[in-house]
C-alpha cells in the first residue's frame, strides 16, 4: 500500500483534488514534480490538515490569491539563519535557494523539498522549524505526512503538538 493510499484511510478527502496542468508548470517552474505530490494534488488539491499545516499547488499565476508552491523568495534567501541545518554534512550538501516549499505550519515552520536532483522523486523533504534549522527527511512528501501523522518519526518534526501522533486528521480544501 502507497503512502497516499494509507493517508487516505486516516484522513478523509474533503472534496474533489485540483485538476493541474503538470506540462504548464513544469515548464513554468523548470521542473518536473514528484509523482506522490502529483497524486496528493489529485486527490486532496490544496489546503490544510486540521487547520493546523498547509499545503500548496504550484500556480502559473503570480497573482494567485493563496500561497503556492514555490522557492524561497530572495529576501529570505539573505538571512543568515535560513542556512542553518542541524547536520553538518547536509550544510555542505544543500543550501536554501536548493528548497522548493510545498508547505507550512500555523507554527511557521517551513516545508520543503530540496531539489538538488535532477530526479523528483528523490527529492528528500527538508522542515525548517521557527527560529531553529533546516532538517532532511529522506522521504517523500506523502511519506513525511502520513509519518507525521503516526507519530513514526524520532520525535515530532515540526512545532506542531496536535498533529503529531494523532493518527487521524481533517482536510479541508482551500
């Protein structure tokens, strides 16, 4: 069983997934995306898990009304403390402007993929958590969340106390 598959059974989607033209955006963002965020996206579409962590689509309009997938925007990029991560070998591997963001907490933690490869599908997620650092999960986006949600991770990944464990979660579209 998929990743997606077993989010499916702990949280419910709330309506139709988006419909996204991936040939449109990835020429737009000069990439492909994974396939289980394609799927996600076609299943859930966009917006937030217990009102607590959101998840983006990418848009080819830069006038869209919500948050969207996208790069860290160049004012961030400047900050010293966006380049802290808490493993020494990754800080050497990957920097911010690396980090593609498909998501983020009420907490303002940050979630991302870092996009060094040339492959999407081993695009490791990458959390950075308010006023801490970057840290590198090597699974997929579906994987992190459904992970999230068991409470299999070695200690909760983000600043989220509810999510964390609950075992079961609200989409809700939007």
């Amino acid at each position: 069983m998929t990743a997606l598959e077993r989010l499916r059974h702990l949280m419910q989607p709330s309506s139709m997934g988006t419909f996204i033209d991936w040939d449109d955006i990835a020429v737009a963002y000069g990439t492909r995306f994974p396939s289980d965020y394609r799927n996600f996206l076609s299943v859930y579409g966009s917006g937030q898990i217990d009102g607590m962590l959101a998840v983006f689509a990418p848009s080819v309009d830069p006038y869209a009304p919500s948050r969207h997938t996208s790069r860290l925007p160049a004012d961030v990029l400047d900050l010293p403390e966006v380049n802290e991560w808490n493993d020494p070998l990754h800080a050497e591997l990957y920097g911010p402007a690396d980090i593609m963001v498909w998501g983020e907490t009420v907490e303002a933690d940050v979630l991302g993929w870092i996009t060094s490869s040339h492959e999407p599908g081993t695009w490791p997620v990458a959390v950075y958590t308010h006023g801490g650092e970057w840290t590198v999960y090597d699974c997929t986006m579906t994987e992190f969340l459904l992970q999230l949600l068991t409470g299999e991770f070695d200690g909760n990944p983000t600043g989220l106390t509810r999510l964390y464990g609950e075992g079961s979660a609200e989409f809700t579209t939007g």
